[in-house]
C-alpha cells in the first residue's frame, strides 16, 4: 500500500510512511476503531451498509477529535450530492483518482494542521 512504503524526506513537503489499518467494511472497521488510537481516518464516501458520513458519526461517538478526512469518486447514490465547502470539509475532502504521492502530501499536511 503507497501509504506504508518508505518516501523521501522534502523540505517542502511532508513525506513519510503510515502506520495503516485497512478495512472495505465499514461496520468491521467501527468495531475495531479504539479512541485515541489513530492520528487520522480516511473514509470512502461510498461504501455498502452505511455511507462514510454515518460512519464518521459513528467514529465520533468513540473518538470526537480524531481527524478525519472523505475520499469519494463522486456523490452519495440516493442522497444529496456532497458540497464539501458548505459542509466545511475542503481541507479534508480528496477526489479519486489521485496520484498516490499527491495522496500523501494531502494526508501529511491534514496530520500536522489543527
């Protein structure tokens, strides 16, 4: 996985490896989610028995200042299309496809903000 490979140190940039659980359910993954235990948490939007905003409820229930941040290829089938400037998510908020060292200069720079 791009995110646990070794990267380059950069100057200007924040390039490292991640420690990463992976779970494509999100029911498995809030079950296994322990408060306190992860600097960040990204959450497909689409995923099958509850979309990645009601599991970042759910996250924030166990967890009310992990981080967060939505990756989605596009709107939530059935429901309002996400706006994610309204919903105050632009800095936590990353469209697929994305080259996986863009990936991790987003999520580098999302751990050291707030």
């Amino acid at each position: 996985m791009a995110l646990e490979e070794e990267q380059e140190q950069d100057d200007d940039d924040y390039k490292s490896s991640f420690k990463v659980d992976s779970f494509n359910n999100p029911i498995l993954a809030l079950k296994n989610f322990k408060n306190c235990s992860y600097d960040l948490v990204i959450i497909d939007i689409v995923m099958p028995q509850m979309d990645g905003f009601e599991l970042s409820e759910k996250i924030r229930k166990v967890d009310d200042k992990v981080k967060i941040c939505f990756l989605t290829a596009g709107g939530v089938p059935g429901k309002v299309r996400f706006d994610p400037l309204r919903a105050g998510y632009q800095d936590r908020f990353i469209r697929l496809p994305i080259e996986n060292e863009v990936l991790i200069q987003q999520i580098g720079k999302i751990i050291i903000r707030s």
